[in-house]
C-alpha cells in the first residue's frame, strides 16, 4: 500500500509537470484565453441581464464586444499618448542622467580610485532607444493577442446563456439543479471578486497618480496606470510599480536626495493602506489566499507565461479555490488554500 501511494505521488507529480510544460508551449493560445475566461465573468451577468430584457442575444454580445473595443480603444490612445510623451522628454532626461553619471564617476575616482571613464561608452540615448523600440514590438505582441481575447470572448459569451439549460437537459433534475446552483455561485463569486479587485487596482492607481501630481514628479499619470495593473500582483506588484517613479524623481530632482525619498514615502503609505486596510476589509475573509499560495502561484504561472503569467496567477488562484469551496469532495483543497485566519479566531 505504502509502494503504491509512493507511486501514485511520483505519477501526480510528473503530471503536473507535464501539462505545466504543455500549457507552457501553448502559451500564445491559452494566454488570451485565460484572460478572455477570467472577462466572461465580468462580461457575462451583462449579457444575461439583456437577455433576460429579451435583447437578442447576437445583440447583447455585440453591445458587450464594442463597450470591450471602446475601453481598449482609450488604454490604447493613453498608451500612445504616454510613449510619445516620454520621447519628447528623452533629450532632457539623458542630458541629465549624463550629468548625474559624471557626478558619480567623479566621487567614485576619488574615494574609491576607480577609473573615471569606466562607463564612459555608454550611449543613453541609444540605450533608452533600444528599450523603446522593445516596447513597440511588446506593444505588437500585445494587439495580436487582444484580438485573440476578443474572438475566444465572443464564443464564451454566446453560450453563457444557454448553459443552465444544457445541465437540465443532460442530468436528472435533482443533479442538475445540484450543478446549476454550484455553478452559479461560482460564476457570481469570481465576478464579484474580479469586479472589486479592479476597483480597489483602479483606487490605488487614482491615488499614486494624486500623490505623486502633488509631489510634482513628472508623467504622474503614466505611474497610475502602471500602478493599476501591476497591483494585480500581491506585494511584488506594489514595490515592481513603485521603482520607476521614484527612479524618476531621483533623475528628476537630482541634486536633491529629499524628493525621492518623499516620493518612496508616499508610495509605501499608499501602498500600505490600500493593501493592509482596505483590501482586507472589501474582500474579507472568504477569498484570502496563502501567502504560500501566492508565492506558488506567482512561480509557477510567472515561469509558463512571464508577466503575463505573474499578472493572471493571483486571480486563476482565486478562482481555482472557489470552485473547490464549492464543490463538497474539493473543500478540503479550498482550506489549505486558505490564509486560515477564520479559523485561528474560531479557535
């Protein structure tokens, strides 16, 4: 029994990492369509609504794909206008970090006698070319895959409606209405999750944006909407947002030490408060995950799918243990995903 165990345990690892190493392969179809799945449940209660208020389906699908096409068509003029703000500041800021180069060369040359023209053939304006021109082909890659998004998000949301009735038809009614109800509380209970995630994102990145207009730190609008997406990443999302502005603030307001160190300061109390305070009390303790859980996840989806990955993983984690809090055999899964503190005050 023991030797058979022993197996059945090597056999569920090698199979973990076999479908890991498949989906892996298969990145550039099951990327827009975990993200086109994880939008259904925000799209789908619109569609249902319509359709309930006898809209033609075809219709209400259509509604929902240009209220989509709209939002995407605004991120993507505030993302052109972005970039072409950043180029037309880029001689300012490779002058200054030019300037700020030969400063440290100087200090480093004269207390730690290393050689001045060390660095000396650096080309910051090539370099921030490069990187430029790395974006717009991220950029690229990105437009081919929401067009993916958008085409996966369609069928899903044709059959959305007609789901309930498929179960009616294919189980005994007893088993059906059974599937229908975990079904629904599982739909309801991501929706809402996603729904409130996005707001408590959209908050923070509102008030990064605030803080860091005040602090007079330049393209503080850009750092918001950074801030949004990336807050979709539990604690390593905040800090990865929070390095570029303060970067800035120190090429910017170099030679002073004091506004980078306000503007670090402000992030952290944004930061802090949004997901220390606030988080917690919105979401409670019904979706909390295991600190573990979330390192796992940010690992393990981070390595198959990259920022893409890292940005999905807290979510498809969430959604992995409704569906096991939903499901009677699966609880137990849904506990140890848990962060356990309902428990630590039960007891």
């Amino acid at each position: 029994m023991k030797r058979s165990n022993l197996m059945v345990g090597l056999l569920s690892v090698l199979v973990v990492f076999a479908v890991a190493t498949a989906f892996k392969a298969a990145q550039a179809v099951l990327v827009p369509l975990m993200i086109a799945w994880l939008l259904s449940y925000i799209c789908g209660p619109v569609v249902n609504y319509l359709v309930h208020r006898k809209v033609p389906l075809g219709l209400s699908v259509l509604a929902v794909l240009v209220l989509v096409l709209f939002v995407c068509y605004l991120g993507g003029l505030f993302l052109i206008g972005r970039v072409q703000s950043f180029v037309a500041e880029a001689p300012k800021y490779t002058s200054q970090l030019q300037a700020i180069y030969t400063d440290l060369m100087f200090n480093l040359s004269e207390r730690l006698d290393v050689p001045g023209n060390a660095f000396a053939d650096i080309n910051w304006a090539q370099e921030i070319g490069k990187r430029l021109v790395v974006f717009s082909g991220s950029l690229a890659s990105f437009a081919g895959n929401l067009v993916m998004v958008l085409i996966f998000l369609v069928f899903m949301l044709l059959g959305k409606p007609y789901f309930k009735y498929k179960l009616a038809a294919a189980f005994p009614p007893d088993r059906a209405e059974k599937f229908s109800g975990v079904s629904a509380s599982i739909s309801a209970q991501i929706g809402q999750y996603l729904v409130v995630k996005v707001a408590i994102s959209g908050t923070t990145g509102v008030l990064v944006w605030l803080g860091l207009t005040l602090l007079k730190v330049e393209f503080a609008l850009t750092w918001g909407a950074l801030a949004f997406f990336l807050n979709f990443i539990p604690s390593i999302g905040s800090i990865l947002a929070s390095i570029p502005p303060i970067l800035l603030a120190v090429v910017q307001f170099y030679p002073s030490v004091w506004m980078p160190i306000f503007t670090g300061v402000v992030l952290l109390l944004i930061q802090m408060a949004m997901g220390n305070v606030v988080e917690p009390k919105i979401m409670g303790d019904s979706l909390n995950l295991s600190p573990v859980v979330i390192l796992l996840s940010l690992v393990f989806f981070g390595w198959m799918w990259g920022i893409v990955g890292a940005l999905l993983s807290v979510p498809i984690a969430a959604a992995i243990k409704i569906v096991c809090e939903n499901i009677e055999a699966l609880k137990p899964i849904s506990i140890l995903m848990g962060s356990g503190k309902s428990f630590m005050k039960e007891a």
